[in-house]
C-alpha cells in the first residue's frame, strides 16, 4: 500500500514538474522570440516579415523527422507518443512504419482516413493560414511593443469561440459572449488610446519613444488579424483533421507537411515582394543580425514544440494559461528593455482582455468533475471549452 501511494505521489510531482516546464517553457519562448524579431526589425533596420515567416514556416518540415528520431532512440517515448503496431516492437524506424504512421494518423474527425487530395488540399490551405497569422503577427512587432501585440493578439480565443459555436456546434453562452465584447473593448481601448484626450491619473502624457498614434492603430490591427488567421486556422484543422491514435505524431505529420507546402507554394511570394517592392528580398548583413535571425527561427520553432507536447503532456489548460501569462511578462520585458510607459487606457484594455480570455479559456467542468473523467477524456473536454 505504501508503494503505491509513494508511485502515486511521484507520479503527481512529475505531472507538476512537467506543467512547470510547459508553461515556462512557452513564456520564455515566446516573449524572447518576440523581443528578438522586434529588435531585428527595428533597431537592426531588417524589416522582412514575409522571409521571416517563410523561413519558420519551412522549418517546420524537420518536426516529423525529429520524431522519428526520438522515437528511434527513447523507449519511453515510444510507449508515451507511438502507435502500439507489431512493427514497433523492436523501436526501430522503418518505411513501412512511417507509411503506417501516415495511415493512422491523416484521418478525419471521424477517424476516416484522408485521401492524398484531401491531405493536399488541407495542408495548403493550413499552410497558408499559419503563414497568415506569422506574417501579420511579425508585421505588428515592427510597428508596436511586444506586450501590445500578445495582449492583442490573445483576444483570438474570441474568434477561436464564435468560430467554433458556428462552424464546429459548441454550445452558445451568454457569458461568454460579454467576455467576446470585454475583449474587444479591451482591443478598442488599445488602439485608441493615444487619441483619447481625458485621463484620470493628472500626469503628463508618457512619451511612446517607440511608435505614433497611427503605428498604434495599424498594429493593433496587425495582431488581430493575426489573432484571426490564428483561430480559423485552429477551429477548421479541427473540424477537418483528427489526430489519430497519437496527438504529438499527428501534428508533427501535419508540421511537416505544412512546412514542405510552404517552401513551394508561398516561395514565389518572395518574389512578388520584391519586384512590387512592398519587401525587398536580401538575407542578413552582419554577424549580429544574423545571429538574431537565427535565433528567432529556432526560438519560434522550440515554442511551436511546446505548444504541441504541453498539449499532449499536460491539460490544455496549462497552455491557455502560459499564453496569458505571456501579456504581464511582456510588458516587464518591454519596461526593462525600452522603457516603454503606458496609459491608463491601454492598462484598462489589457485587463479587459486578460479578464475576457480567462472566462473564454476556463473550462466549464466542476473540479469534482475532473477527478473522475479519464485522461483523454478530460483533455478532450478541456480543449473543446479552451476553444
């Protein structure tokens, strides 16, 4: 009996050992990330949205390799993230298995396998909606400070909610829906705070050292569409792709393909911006500037990575809870960094949003609930209500 309650016991520390990492593992990497591409783009004079995103995007061909490399070599991996097949008994990786991996995973919602036009089909339009919410979420970088642009851009979870009530069927709540409005006046209050004269703290008007009035308004702007892209790339890879009998092989399948799309399909993008010079295309000058560049690649693809195993590992909760966490941390960073000063207002719309995203995110189960539900049960359901 001991034994069990001492497995019990270390299995609940590990658990929490775990979410720790997750969740600090995706603030650490987003909010450095972000400060990295708005430094490149701003103090480094390397404006390139469109090659940033593109260069992250073909990256993430290398995830399903990556898991199959692990799976080769980690036993534990192997029971945790694999498919249980006859072929996997020895862990060693073959063209057979990887075929396997393929059939089981690139199914439906139903569980019905894909045919190659429909894989072909969702993965460009994926594709293109991932290169979407990356460019517009790089280009509001280069116009405002990091803590505007999460904050901003966490009021996904709005769209990510009235997308799912319509296109997947969940349930319409009143409540929710004034958390929809709170974060949009939140976003409202963002974005014109410049232009609101009144202020009920009597001080001079903090001086915005990094952006205008109007950059103000066009980034805002910027992360809600990236915040958009975001949410109907989420809530239709939901409703046309189901993850099989493993999540983490499933979207490391669906990274990969992604990534390869992007290399060929957004490639000639980088010469459409050049020759309408909206972007001239040319790699980085400089030892500094290309050290940064890389670092923002692999940065973003190690956020990419926790995102998709904090999923797996931890309740999606966690992970709803990292990405708010993210807006304080931002602002911290932006204050040590810039010395960015804020207005009541734009304090005002970043409490609004953090207060609308919490009640989107909160999954409505009872704590007793969640003690009885089966694992993948109540990540199911957690998922669904943090959508």
């Amino acid at each position: 009996m001991q034994s069990n309650v001492d497995v019990s016991r270390f299995g609940s520390v590990k658990q929490n050992i775990t979410n720790l990492i997750v969740v600090l593992g995706i603030i650490i990497c987003w909010v450095s990330s972000a400060e990295l591409a708005r430094l490149i783009q701003t103090e480094d004079d390397y404006d390139k949205p469109y090659f940033l995103t593109w260069i992250l995007l073909s990256l993430n061909s290398v995830c399903f390799p990556i898991f199959l490399g692990v799976y080769n070599t980690s036993l534990s991996f192997r029971q945790q993230f694999g498919i249980p097949t006859t072929n996997t008994s020895n862990g060693r990786v073959s063209l057979q298995l990887v075929k396997e991996f393929g059939r089981e995973c690139m199914v439906d919602a139903k569980g019905v396998a894909l045919s190659r036009r429909k894989i072909f089909t969702y993965m460009g339009m994926f594709a293109v909606l991932w290169f979407s919410n990356m460019y517009f979420y790089y280009r509001a970088l280069s116009l405002v400070d990091v803590s505007i642009v999460i904050c901003v851009w966490n009021s996904s979870c709005v769209f990510v909610y009235l997308l799912s009530v319509y296109v997947l069927g969940d349930t319409f709540s009143w409540v929710k829906m004034a958390s929809v409005v709170l974060c949009f006046a939140g976003v409202i209050l963002i974005a014109i705070s410049n232009f609101i004269p009144w202020r009920f703290i009597t001080h001079a008007k903090p001086q915005m050292n990094h952006f205008d009035s109007e950059s103000l308004v066009l980034g805002s702007v910027m992360s809600l569409l990236s915040g958009l892209s975001y949410a109907f790339f989420i809530v239709f890879s939901k409703k046309a792709i189901g993850s099989g009998p493993s999540e983490v092989l499933a979207c490391s399948i669906a990274y990969s393909l992604q990534g390869i799309f992007s290399f060929f399909i957004l490639s000639p993008g980088l010469l459409f911006m050049h020759v309408t010079g909206a972007e001239s295309f040319s790699l980085p000058n400089g030892g500094t500037t290309t050290l940064i560049f890389i670092l923002i690649q692999l940065i973003s693809f190690l956020m990419n990575a926790f995102f998709v195993f904090g999923n797996a590992v931890t309740n999606p909760l966690f992970v709803s809870v990292a990405s708010m966490l993210t807006i304080p941390v931002g602002a911290v960073t932006d204050y040590v960094l810039h010395n960015s000063v804020y207005s009541e207002w734009q304090v005002l719309g970043t409490i609004a949003i953090i207060c609308g995203f919490t009640v989107l995110s909160w999954p409505s189960v009872k704590s007793s609930d969640l003690e009885i539900l089966p694992v993948e049960e109540m990540k199911e359901t957690l998922m669904r209500n943090s959508m």
